[in-house]
C-alpha cells in the first residue's frame, strides 16, 4: 500500500469523523417538527345532493348551503357568538336614528373568474331578491323589499330601512352574486339557470365540476384572506345518511357530514374516526297550541310550568339522544350574546308538578282510567280533571325515530302525573297540514334558528296570525315590549338587557315547553388534522377553519431553545 493511499484513507476517516460529529452536534442542537403542508384533497360524504348553489335560493337545502358556504361570501359573516362581523365589506356605518347603513367594500376581491368585485354586484344581489319573480325564502323577499339599495360608488353602498330594525345586519351575511354573469337573467328564471350547478362565486374555493355524484372545489388563489392548506374539497352525495357511513367503511370518503344520535355506536367502534360535537343554535320543543278554546288548561301557568317539572329532559338527553344534546332552558341559545346565564332553570320535579296542578284545580277522578267516556286507557293510573274537562291532549310529531321515541317517553313521564298525552306521528306534512294552520294540541319539532338572535318571528303576539310563526299563540304585552324595543336599538347593551328581560318572562310563563338544545357530530378521519368545531349557526359552520385544516405535512429542523 502506498504512502499516498494510506494518507487518503486516513483523511476519509476523518472526514466520517468529522461528519459524525457534526450530525451528533445537529442532533443535539435542533429537533424536528411535523408542520402542515399545502396539498390534498379532503373527501366528505353528505346525504343529499345539490339543487341551486345559490346564496339567494339555497336556504332550504342543507347541500346547497355547505356549498355555498365555502364558494361565496356575504358583506358580513357570523363569527361563533353569533355577532356580525366584515367580510367583503371592510366597515360600515350607521345613521343616527338607524335607518341608512353605509358599507364600504373591500378593494382587493376578484371573482373566481378575474372580474373585480364591486358595488354592483351588491345592489343586483339585494334587487334580485326585492323582484317579484323572485323563487327563493319568503323570509328574504319580505325584508329585502322594505330595504332600499343605492350605490353611491363603485364600493359603497347605501341602505335605507323604513323604520329601525337591529337584526337587519344579519341579513347581510347572504352571498352575493357577480352581476356581470347574472344581469340579464330574469329573477323568475334564476332557478333555472346553469350558474346553479356552475357557480362563480368570490370564495375561498372554487367549483371545478358538479355532477350528479360529486362537487369538487378547489382552492381559490385570488381570494382576499389566508390560503387554505388544502389543494381541494370533494363533496360525494349519497342517498341516505346509511349509505354515508358504509362509503367511509370502504374508504370512499373520509369525513361524514353528520352522525345522528342513532349512528354513534356504530360510528364511536371506528378507531380511526375521530368525532367532533358543537351546540347548534336551535331547539327542539313541545308547541302548545295556546289559543284552542277545547284546551283551556294550556291556558293555566300553574299547568304549563307543572308539564314542564314533569319531564326529566335531562334522561331524554342520555338515553333517547345518546348525550347528543344540551337540556334547553332559554329560547335565546347559550352560545349567543343576547343569552341570560342566570336564566330559570326548571328541573325535573314531579311531585312539584303534582302539587301545581292540585293548586290549580285539576284533581284525580275517583274513579281511575277513564278519560272522556275511554275506560280501556292503555296508559293506566288516573287522569286530572277539573269542571268537566280531564287533562288529556294529543302530542304530535313527524316520523322521524327520535321525535317518535322522545314523544312516547315525554307521554309516559306525564302519565305519572295524571297527564294523558296519546302520541301520534305525521309523516311529511307536520309543518304543512297541522303546525301552520294551528291544527294540533301540542307538537314535538326541532326549530332552526340561525344569526341575529332576535325572538320576535317566534314569540311576539302580532305573529299569532295565520300568517305568523307565533305558532303557540302566546300573548304577552309586556314581552311584546322588549321584543320591541329590542328591535329599534343597535345598542347591543341595550338589546341584552331586553332580551334578558323577556328570558325571565318566557321562564314565568312557559307558553311552550323546551326540550333541548341539539348538537351537531362532525366524524373525520384521524389522517385529517386541524379540524375544531365551535358553536355552529347552522351545520356549514363547521368549515369555519377549513383553512387550518391539512392532510399533507413536511418536517422541519428547528432550533431547541
């Protein structure tokens, strides 16, 4: 071997040497980190399939909704207290004796197609609404039409309002639609039209294809806030919510819309699901039809409050909902501002019940089990009766299996009392046939509320019409004030204190009988990173942080401090 070969040998040692060292020096210098990283496509099964993606026209299909959630944009958005905040409006003002809200709209929005965004489209959108050939919700025409829109410039816009109205800062969250691709379009023909299924929105994603099967959206690189992680968003629609939790068992997708208290087990056996919950902002309760003369116990506050006492929501809650569900004390939800934490809480208590309606007049007959000339109750035990009339009502609902199960159980709890309430289930017509025309006794059915949480449509007299959602009847001057004045001021001090004030006397009262507030399960694979669920308006909330959502990640070196 040679002197110079020796030497290159003894200098490649070293240098491995060398190296080694370094490396043991880096190792023991930095670590590692797992960060996200852009790319992928995350894949959601959802029961349904779309119809008009549409802001203006999808409100009654919750698959247009998630579409159009991530596609267009309002002037403002809901953030998880349900308070309005900007979004393609930068800021906005509003007159002394709130009657003109001016917005001033962001500079920096494109649409997906290039076009600038601009004041146009603002006053199209809202004059869209205001035609009256206009198919969308009834809800949007009736207090568009009552707004006059002007602009003033290419990005401000002015709205007037015939009297004061505080909720009307939610009804800007609505998308907005381009007004270059939809001027000429009729208002009555926008149903109909291939935009529906192609739409160009300004959103943080973009359709590239919709078919019967699927929507893919992909990541928008002109929108105007942060870039999400994900490349892309894929929507497979599936026919049942069944059909949903057999296409993640094949691996077809990896997140499922929504699981329903019924699926949790099933859905809870996955290891590799991870499940998420948040309150939704609706309730769900039992309507007493206040106004039948045939009922006049519904009429009695001793009565209501005691059928109330008398239903162990909480156990409805564990066993029919599988802890799906938060027990409902307030018809303002607890995740809005206007919400009262020191609101009355009935508990289940019922020899209390029992002891109100004793108070109240309704006794038990001598003579058990018989119930309007029926002496085969099923039921068994006695009914109260007072002057004549016993304590016996029909309870409504749809077909659905929970409302079904929750029904029967409510109707058992009140039989212990000596309160016959005979189940009975509807098919699709529960809203149509029997809550709108005021045809029932009383009625189980979920209630969607969504943004401001203003209560008047619900519980102001002036709704007891046929034409109203005052579906209960109730009658209160006093609440009717409040709701009121709510309504006239933006002071939102002002507004809590109102609200607070009618929480205490819908409590006192009890016109209808809350059951629980819902919560909504959100199942995604584990692979899925960065999903977080808060208070959800409605259930296309959830992709209120679809920006830090990843599935793709990278390493890096970073320096152990």
């Amino acid at each position: 071997m040679s002197k110079h070969f020796r030497w290159q040998v003894v200098i490649t040692l070293l240098g491995i040497a060398l190296l080694g060292s370094l490396f043991a020096y880096l190792a023991f210098a930095f670590v590692t980190d797992v960060v996200p990283a852009v790319g992928g496509t995350y894949v959601e099964g959802l029961a349904g399939s779309p119809q008009y993606i549409n802001p203006i026209l999808c409100q009654y299909n919750q698959v247009d909704r998630d579409l159009c959630s991530l596609i267009f944009n309002g002037l403002t958005r809901l953030n998880e207290r349900s308070e309005v905040i900007p979004d393609l409006a930068e800021r906005w003002d509003i007159s002394d004796d709130c009657l003109s809200y001016v917005f001033y709209l962001r500079h920096d929005v494109l649409w997906h197609d290039e076009a600038p965004f601009s004041a146009d489209d603002v006053v199209f959108t809202v004059q869209a609404m205001q035609d009256a050939g206009y198919r969308g919700a009834s809800y949007l025409a009736e207090l568009w039409r009552s707004v006059q829109v002007v602009k003033v410039d290419s990005h401000t816009v002015r709205f007037t309002l015939e009297q004061p109205f505080a909720p009307f800062l939610y009804y800007t969250t609505i998308g907005i639609l381009p007004a270059h691709l939809l001027a000429d379009v009729p208002a009555e023909s926008l149903p109909n039209d291939p935009f529906n299924l192609h739409p160009i929105g300004t959103g943080l994603f973009k359709v590239e294809e919709v078919n019967a099967k699927h929507a893919l959206l992909q990541a928008n690189p002109l929108f105007y806030g942060p870039q999400p992680y994900l490349n892309k968003i894929e929507f497979r629609f599936y026919t049942s919510r069944e059909s949903v939790l057999s296409a993640y068992e094949r691996g077809e997708v990896q997140g499922i819309s929504r699981v329903l208290p019924e699926d949790l087990p099933e859905v809870k056996a996955n290891s590799e699901l991870e499940l998420f919950s948040a309150q939704l902002t609706g309730y769900t309760l039992v309507f007493l039809n206040l106004q039948n003369p045939e009922l006049p116990f519904f009429q009695e506050k001793l009565v209501r409050q005691a059928l109330l006492y008398a239903i162990d929501r909480q156990k409805l809650v564990d066993r029919v909902l599988k802890g799906q569900g938060l027990v409902a004390h307030s018809p303002i939800s607890p995740a809005a501002w206007a919400y009262d934490n020191g609101v009355v809480q009935y508990g289940y208590n019922p020899e209390l019940a029992k002891a109100l309606l004793t108070r109240a007049g309704w006794r038990n007959p001598t003579h058990p089990s018989a119930v309007k000339g029926d002496t085969d109750w099923e039921g068994g035990g006695s009914v109260r009766e007072k002057e004549g009339v016993w304590l016996a009502f029909t309870l409504l609902t749809d077909d659905n299996p929970l409302h079904v199960e929750l029904a029967r159980e409510i109707a058992q709890q009140w039989q212990t009392i000596g309160v016959r309430a005979t189940p009975q289930t509807v098919g699709s017509g529960l809203v149509r046939e029997f809550l709108v025309p005021r045809q029932f006794e009383a009625l189980l059915i979920d209630l969607e509320l969504h943004g401001d949480p203003d209560p008047y449509p619900l519980w102001h007299s002036t709704q007891a019409n046929s034409e109203g959602q005052n579906y209960a009847g109730f009658v209160s001057y006093e609440a009717d004030k409040c709701l009121e004045e709510a309504r006239c001021t933006t002071d939102s001090g002002r507004r809590a204190e109102l609200y607070r004030r009618f929480q205490e006397i819908f409590t006192d009262e009890v016109p209808s009988l809350l059951i629980h507030y819902p919560i909504y399960t959100y199942a995604v694979d584990e692979k899925v990173k960065g999903v977080q669920l808060g208070p959800l308006g409605d259930p296309n909330d959830r992709f209120r942080n679809v920006t830090d959502w990843y599935i793709v990640t990278r390493r890096v070196i970073k320096l152990d401090k």
